[in-house]
C-alpha cells in the first residue's frame, strides 16, 4: 500500500488555481475567476462550477474541463494524486443546481495474501 505523503495546502490550492487558469485557454466557455479554495467534499476535490457556466456547456465540455484540470494538478503533485502510470481522470458532479469539477479520490489499492 502507498505511504502517506503531506503536501502544503496553499501550493495545492496554487496549483487547482494554475490548473484552472490553463484550463479556461483551453476551454473558453469556462471563463471564470480563479477559485480561491479547494473543496474536500462529495468523494471528490474540486471547484464549484458558476450555473451561468453549467447553463451554457455540455457534459462533456465538464468533463473535458475537469480532465483538463486534474491532469495539471497531477503534474503538479504526482505524489498526493497517487498519479503513477497513467494520467488522472477529472471528476465531474452535480447535486442539484450544484456542481463541482476536480479529481477523484486517490484508489486504494488492496492486496490478499495466501
């Protein structure tokens, strides 16, 4: 199993705020601000995305955003990701009128011995 790793959470959060930025060149129906904290809820980290937005764009832009997104911060911080062999996969969800996009939990990885 993964040894725990500590990382600083105002480089976390500058890094989702670096992350969004590139993510918004490259997804311009995205334009927003960039966020000022990062959200630990819903089993995924993540940004509230503005309904005015969520009006406007598809799921798959969400999650062509979100994957943006996560795969920059896995850059960032391969280690707090549990980002080895592939690149991460962003997490889009809604709960009512709410939604955020981000990057899953880290998979936990369990092994059965005879």
């Amino acid at each position: 199993m993964a040894k725990p790793v500590s990382i600083s959470l105002s480089k976390f959060t500058a890094s989702v705020q670096a992350a969004v930025k590139a993510a918004v060149v490259k997804h311009p129906k995205f334009q927003a601000a960039a966020p000022k904290g990062v959200s630990f809820a819903y089993l995924i980290r993540g940004i509230p995305v503005a309904e005015e937005i969520v009006a406007k764009v598809t799921m798959a832009e969400l999650q062509g955003f979100a994957t943006e997104v996560a795969g920059q911060i896995g850059q960032a911080h391969p280690e707090a990701l549990g980002v080895g062999l592939k690149a991460p996969v962003g997490a889009v969800l809604s709960v009512g009128h709410h939604v955020i996009c981000g990057i899953p939990p880290i998979e936990d990885v369990v092994q059965f011995e005879p």
